[in-house]
C-alpha cells in the first residue's frame, strides 16, 4: 500500500527540513511526499530543492489558493497513494509511523481511520509527551465533542486514512473545510465519523512540535470561534477542560487496554488460517 504525505508549507524555514527528513527515513519504501507551498519568501524553497535532488519521491507544487485546508485539498488531488495523511511543515513522524499506519490498515477492508497516541516534541526534536488515549467514540466524534476545552484534540499528524473517505467529501464539504483557518481539522473528523470509526494504534506514530510559536496555540480564540461556529455544543471552558480531564483518565485506563486488544487482533488477523482438521 502507498502512503501519499501533504505537507502545507509557508515560511517554514526554521523546521521542514526536519520534518522532510522524519518522511525520508521511514523504515517503509512505498511513499510520496506531496509539499504544497503557499508563497514562502524565506529559504523554504531552497531547503526543498536540496532534498529533492536526493530524493526523487519528494514533489513541489505552487498552491494557487490561499490558506492550509485549500493547501491540503490541492495535495491530495494530485496524490496517488492508498493511505492519506498530512504532516504539517514543523511536526514530525517517527521512523516506524508509515509502516505500523499500513500494517494497522490493510488487515480489513473495513478498517478506514486509525490514530496513534497523541504525543508532541519540543522546539530542539525531544520527544516530551505520550498519552495513551485508547478510545475515541465515533458518536462523541460525529457531534464535534473532541475540542481543546472540551474532551481534547484527535491529533492530524498521529492520523492516517484510506483515500477513499477522503475522496468521499463533496464540494460543499470542501467548501465549508477550506473556509476554516485553523479548525478544518476539527471539522474533517466530524465527516469521517459520519462514515467510520476511528482506531488506536497503541503506539506513537506521529506528534505536534510545541516550540511557542504555533497557530494553534497563539491563535487559540480563533480556533474555538470556527468550532462553535459548526453547532456544537457549547459548555463553560472550565467545565468543559475538567470534562475532558476525566475523560482522558479514563480513556487512558481504559483505553489503552481496548487499543492493546485491538493490536492483538490484528496479529491474529495477519497469522496464516490454520489447516482444517483431517
């Protein structure tokens, strides 16, 4: 199975070439990295071409409208992988994420949407957290519960999908997505879980670097405005963060143990049927 990588990128000097050489130096061969570049006017462009040179599945494209999701859609347009995922342009994969995202995908059909556990790295690339969310209930996900001041953020860079639900969004999905300047990911989910549920992989394979300056973090106001903005409901931000607290408790409890379960079922599903009794 190939795995295609969008990477949305504007002015990412200070850390893609990191995050292109966590895709580089994935222990799994089959794989595109599709970059999308919105305008950079730092030295971005520049680090790009040096790893091309080296590396003849890394592809540039001019994104021709503006904005991270339109970037991300114009990506996969032109990706031609069975599994998607996007990286943004300062996160990072772990040397294992494409073949342990694979391996997790092709045992059934029916499986369609798997997340790691959630972790992130610091400024310098040190890994500083590892939480051991297990569970991620489908029907929570499809009403937009899984939010910073509610029951926490499902990671993007943990998250790899079959293209076909992807390509299963309409142009008024990608419309209402690409409008969004920092939820659309939030929004994404709750389209997936329309369709599918999501499973753990009981292991990092992916993870957000926190180093100060992300949009996410200093635009946190902006990212809350577009959540409510889709309906969902709406609780005290204290409420909600303690909500979410107990949650993650016991979904770490709890959970870890259905993803175990889960990583044990797919073992037994890799394993040759055994012969009939004679």
């Amino acid at each position: 199975m190939k795995c295609s990588i969008v990477m949305p990128v504007l002015n990412g000097e200070p850390y893609i070439q990191a995050a292109i050489n966590s895709v580089i130096t994935q222990d799994y061969d089959d794989w595109e990295l599709i970059i999308v570049d919105g305008g950079s006017t730092d030295a971005t462009l520049q680090i790009v071409a040096k790893l091309q040179t080296a590396e003849a599945r890394i592809r540039l494209i001019q994104q021709t409208t503006t904005g991270m999701y339109p970037a991300i859609f114009e990506g996969f347009d032109v990706a031609t992988g069975d599994i998607f995922s996007w990286l943004n342009s300062d996160d990072l994969y772990p040397s294992w994420a494409l073949r342990v995202a694979t391996d997790f995908l092709k045992v059934s059909e029916n499986r369609k949407w798997i997340t790691g556990f959630p972790g992130a790295w610091d400024r310098n690339g040190a890994l500083r957290y590892l939480l051991p969310i297990g569970i991620w209930p489908q029907r929570w996900i499809k009403r937009g519960y899984f939010h910073p001041n509610f029951l926490g953020c499902i990671q993007a860079e943990s998250s790899f999908f079959r293209c076909e639900i992807w390509k299963r969004f309409s142009a008024q999905d990608r419309s209402e997505i690409c409008a969004m300047r920092l939820a659309g990911d939030y929004l994404i989910w709750r389209k997936f879980a329309e369709h599918t549920r999501l499973v753990t992989v009981p292991t990092l394979i992916g993870g957000f670097r926190n180093h100060g300056g992300n949009r996410s973090i200093t635009q946190a106001a902006i990212y809350m405005e577009e959540v409510y903005e889709t309906g969902t409901l709406k609780l005290q931000p204290r409420i909600g963060r303690r909500l979410g607290q107990v949650f993650s408790a016991m979904a770490c409890a709890f959970g870890y143990r259905a993803a175990l379960r889960e990583s044990a079922r797919l073992n037994q599903d890799n394993q040759t049927e055994p012969p009939a009794s004679i």
